[in-house]
C-alpha cells in the first residue's frame, strides 16, 4: 500500500482512490462534477460570506457577477449555495433557507419571478393570481424560511423581453430586497451590463463583479495543477509547466469551463492509451476544432 500511495502522490486523497479503479469508472469519476478552488472564485465566495454575516440593514449589499458563458458563474453560485443548504426548522412549518438559487425565468416578467420563488420553496400559487398576490406570497415565505441571499443565475434572459419587462422585473428585486432587507446577487453575461442602465436606482444597487477571461500566468498554472490533483491517472502530468499553459491558450481557451472540457477529454485518452499521463500530443489531439474545421465539416454534411 506504501508504493501505491507514493506513486499516486500527485493526486488528492479522494483522486487517488479512483485512480485504482477499472476505467470506466474512472471515467464516470472524471466526468462527475467538483469543485475547483481558485483565487477569483474564492474572492467572490468571500464577498457572499460577508453578505451572509451581515445584520439585516435598510441597504443591503447587492452583486452583478458577469463573466463569459462556460467561465465558472453558475459553479461558484451553486457552490456557495451548497455550502449554506437549508435545514429543518423544528420550530417552524418552514424549512430554514438563508441563500436560495433560482435561474432567471425565460421572460423577463415579475409574475414568472413570483412563481418561480414559490416553486422552489414547494409553496402553490395563491387562489387570486393577480400580481399583487404573488408578490405577497413572494415575499411572505421568503421572510418564513429567513432568506437572506436570493441569487438568480442566468440573468441575461431578461434581454429577450422589452425595455418596461425588463424595469418590472429589476423593481420587483429592489423591492424584494428593500422589504426583507435582504442581498440580492444576479449573475450573467457581459451583454448584461446593459441592463443595470434601465435606472439610475438599480444601477446604484448592483455592483459588478466580472470573471475575467484567463490569461497565461501564475494563476493559470496554479488552476492547472489544481486540475491534475483531481484527475485520477496513475503518473503526474505536469500540468502546471508554462509550455503548458500557452499550449492550452493557444487553442483559444480562455475560460475554466474549456479547460474543464480539454482536460477531462485529454485525461481519458491518457487512460485509454495507457500513458497515464497528459502529454502535449495528447492536448493537442483533444483541442476544440478551429472555426475553420468546423466550417469544413459542415461542407461535408
């Protein structure tokens, strides 16, 4: 068992374990969803955590995180609302849930948002359906379970509707957060800049916090060594050598959602090959088609 730890020594305990497993397993492990600590993310984290310890104010502070699509939003959303699931309220009808993630309904309308808020919490739409009675029921049981982050990935799907659809469902937030005195976080592409300039009121209660797209550098290869722990494969890839790392950018991958995808099909060609290991040749295999091959494969169809 000695050798066997000390051969696998590049890897995390837990990795380590699927590391000796048949490969098919090893490749349902590979595909399986974790969590990658990283020093943007874990600024962000620690901006919710301080939302979260806050005493209730007439203020409370709000967030637009904004990224490109596939650059982590939803998984650091998702991963601050693991670390805070809701519990049992023994003294309560209610479970206690003090951050909830919704997704942004695909219409940009105050009533979806309503609803949407009462599905999650298992709670029926009142008999009067009007507005006015969404929003109380809304409300009232977000103040029952003491939310005290609601956070809406997806935000960008307020741009299909107009301009006034738009405003109603951004007011409908502020109030929200004005009546409980509760932070509201929105995550969403950078084309949902534009909709914090429907007001001056809610482009003062948003503050931006942008993912940037990655760029070759000490962060990066930290993030890349941070994958090769996580990856079972028996021998240590080296991942975060900056050969490396301009290799994989000069594919055109700059966000953490491409490298998740490049590694994880590198990593499984490692195993199927028998090299055990992810090799220049074998990144270069697993890249992403150029626009140019795609086009040409769509020619062929």
């Amino acid at each position: 068992m000695t050798t066997v730890a000390t051969s696998l020594a590049h890897l995390l305990p837990e990795a380590a374990i699927a590391a000796l497993l048949p490969d098919e397993d090893r490749f349902s492990y590979i595909d399986s969803d974790r969590w990658l600590p990283y020093q943007r993310a874990n600024q962000v984290i620690a901006l919710l955590e301080d939302f979260l310890k806050r005493p209730r104010i007439n203020r409370p502070p709000n967030m637009m995180l904004v990224g490109r699509s596939d650059n982590g939003k939803s998984h650091i959303l998702e991963h601050f609302a693991n670390l805070h699931p809701g519990v049992m309220n023994s003294e309560g009808p209610n479970i206690t849930a003090q951050v909830m993630l919704l997704e942004t309904p695909p219409t940009a309308n105050a009533n979806d948002l309503y609803d949407t808020i009462l599905y999650m919490l298992n709670q029926p739409r009142p008999a009067n359906k009007s507005r006015e009675s969404r929003r109380d029921a809304a409300k009232d049981i977000l103040r029952n379970v003491g939310t005290k982050i609601l956070m809406l990935d997806e935000i960008n799907h307020l741009l299909s509707g107009n301009l006034n659809r738009q405003r109603e469902f951004l007011f409908a937030l502020k109030h929200l957060s004005n009546e409980l005195r509760m932070s509201v976080v929105i995550a969403g592409t950078p084309e949902s800049l534009q909709l914090l300039h429907v007001s001056d009121q809610i482009e003062n209660r948003f503050r931006p916090e942008p993912l940037p797209l990655w760029v070759v550098g000490l962060e990066m290869r930290t993030l890349l060594a941070n994958f090769e722990q996580v990856l079972p494969l028996r021998q240590p890839s080296s991942l975060s050598r900056k050969e490396t790392a301009v290799l994989i950018h000069s594919f055109g991958i700059e966000t953490i959602g491409g490298f998740s995808n490049i590694l994880n099909r590198a990593a499984k060609e490692a195993i199927t090959s028998g090299t055990e290991c992810i090799t220049a040749d074998i990144l270069r295999k697993c890249a992403p088609k150029t626009s140019s091959e795609r086009k040409l494969e769509r020619s062929r169809l």
